[in-house]
C-alpha cells in the first residue's frame, strides 16, 4: 500500500490495523488520507471517526471504538484519518455509499455513530447512511464553508476542503437519525456557535459549562466516555444518565481550576474561596488547599468568612 506518510510509526501502525483487521473483519485503505478498520463480532455497531495520531496515543494503539466494543463482544467500525481532512475525501464518499449499497448497517440490531471535533462533523454527516442511529457528538463542526462559518478563524488553511457537495453540510445529513446528543461548552463560542447549528427536534443538546474545548477529552480523564458509549451502544443512553455521570466533574482538578480562573477573573472571591476549601478536601490536594487558604485570607480582609463545615 503506497502512503504518503513519513514517519514510520505511521507506517507501521498502519501495518498493524491491517493484521487485526485480517483476524477480525477487514482493513481497507481508503485513497492516500484515510483507512477503515472493521471488526465484525456481534449486532450492535459502535462507528466512530477517530485519527491515526490518537490510536497511536491509545493503551494498546487500538481505536476507541475496537477497544469499546470488543469487551463488549460487539462490533465496530473505525474511520481512520491520517491528517485533519475532516474526511472529506471522494474515497470516503464511495466507501459509504457502498454501505448503503449493500445494506450493511440494516444487519446490525442498534447502531451508534460518534466523534468529536473533527470526527463529529463526519459522524454527523454519515450518519446519513444509516437511518434511525444514535449519533453522539462532542464539539462537532457543522462546516468550515466560510460562506456560513466564516466567523470561525480556528481552521483557515482548511476552507480549500469542499463542503458543498456530498455529505456535505452535518446538520442536514443527520436529519434522518435517531437520537443525537450534542455535547458542547456553551462558554467557548466558536464550539457553542456550530452546536447551535444542529438544532433540531430530535437532537439533544448537552452543554457543558467550562468543560473547555474538548469535552470528548475531559470526559476521557473522568473516565466516563467509554461507559457513556457503552449505555448508547445498550439503548440506555439519556440526557439523565449523561447529567448524573457528569457530576464527576465536581473531582476533575482541570474543570476545578478552568472554573476557579473564571471565578478570579469575575472577581467572585467568596464563591472563589468556596470553591477551593473544597476541592481541598475532597480531592486531598494540597495546591487546592493552599489556594483555598489563601482566598480565605483574602477574603477575611474584607470582613467575611466562609460558613462552618461539620
């Protein structure tokens, strides 16, 4: 296989995809961008759009997805990009509509589609070939046409890649799936701005205040993604179970300390003091205590005190 890659990490990495998918279903390169890693072991089908730099990034440089659904005994289907192409690639068109052509994802009891950023602009916007799907989206681009983004400067150099022909626009192609969740952080605007764009009927939007701009990231760190897609890839997945695990949050020291900067920056020194005393405790981190300690200093200086604790 001729690739355009390189590094031989790459390269081998790739090689690797290959032979487990020879043992579990099948590999196939896609043009020179793009790769597409089958594992076929039982009827419900996690899709997801992950890139060659995060597998290699991952325990055992396998996708998420494999990974989600093998302990599971399901099966998956990983869309594998080798550069930010937001898949828009004619190979990757053709591969789709070969699914389609053959009515691959009818012969699967439930199907969930899922991606972030990048990856949830396409899980979006092939999600169209498998109708009445779960599709969950963390910080999804709905487009890059400057023509409807253009207030979005985050990726310039890639306004050459088409997004008007297929699969094109994401919020149209997934108007014929089932459930869609739309994870996002409503404080960071450019992502707040595109999730606003799926809006729809049966959309879900999930915003999640300060997460920051990767939430599929964040979530990964309160480990909490792979039991999220795991409940989606079961039919259990509600906005309910998403809110109740994400009170893991309240134990996460880079969602204390995003919150905790907004606190300093707003000037709210007695939620600021508050905030810290008990990331202290709970989290038995002495950076946290200190800081607590010292914005109840602060704030002894002005006359209040926080409550006292049992």
């Amino acid at each position: 296989m001729a690739l355009d890659l390189a590094d031989q990490t790459d390269l081998d990495l790739i090689e690797a995809l290959e032979a487990l998918g020879e043992d579990e279903g099948y590999y196939e390169p896609l043009g020179k961008r793009h790769g597409a890693l089958f594992s076929d072991e039982g009827p419900v089908l996690l899709v997801t759009f992950e890139t060659l730099a995060s597998i290699r990034a991952r325990p055992g440089h396998k996708p998420l997805g494999h990974q989600i659904a093998k302990a599971k005994g399901w099966s998956s289907l990983c869309l594998i990009a080798f550069e930010d192409s937001w898949y828009r690639d004619r190979a990757v068109y053709r591969f789709f509509d070969r699914q389609v052509d053959d009515a691959f994802f009818e012969d699967f009891d439930r199907v969930v589609f899922w991606g972030a950023g990048m990856g949830g602009y396409a899980a979006a916007a092939y999600a169209v070939t498998a109708p009445g799907a779960t599709v969950i989206l963390a910080a999804p681009q709905a487009t890059l046409d400057p023509r409807v983004t253009g207030w979005d400067d985050r990726f310039r150099a890639k306004r050459r890649l088409s997004f008007t022909d297929r699969y094109g626009y994401a919020p149209e192609m997934i108007e014929g799936a089932g459930p869609v969740h739309v994870i996002y952080d409503p404080q960071h605007h450019p992502d707040a701005m595109h999730a606003s764009l799926f809006t729809r009927g049966f959309v879900t939007m999930l915003p999640c205040p300060w997460i920051g701009p990767d939430p599929a990231g964040a979530l990964e760190e309160m480990e909490l993604l792979a039991p999220l897609l795991t409940a989606a890839c079961e039919g259990s997945f509600t906005p309910a179970l998403f809110w109740q695990a994400y009170r893991a949050r309240r134990q996460h020291a880079p969602y204390i300390r995003r919150l905790g900067e907004v606190l300093d920056a707003r000037g709210r020194l007695w939620l600021n003091a508050l905030l810290h005393r008990a990331a202290g405790r709970t989290l038995k981190s002495r950076r946290f205590r200190r800081r607590g300690e010292a914005l109840e200093a602060e704030l002894a200086e002005t006359g209040r005190a926080l409550p006292e604790t049992v």
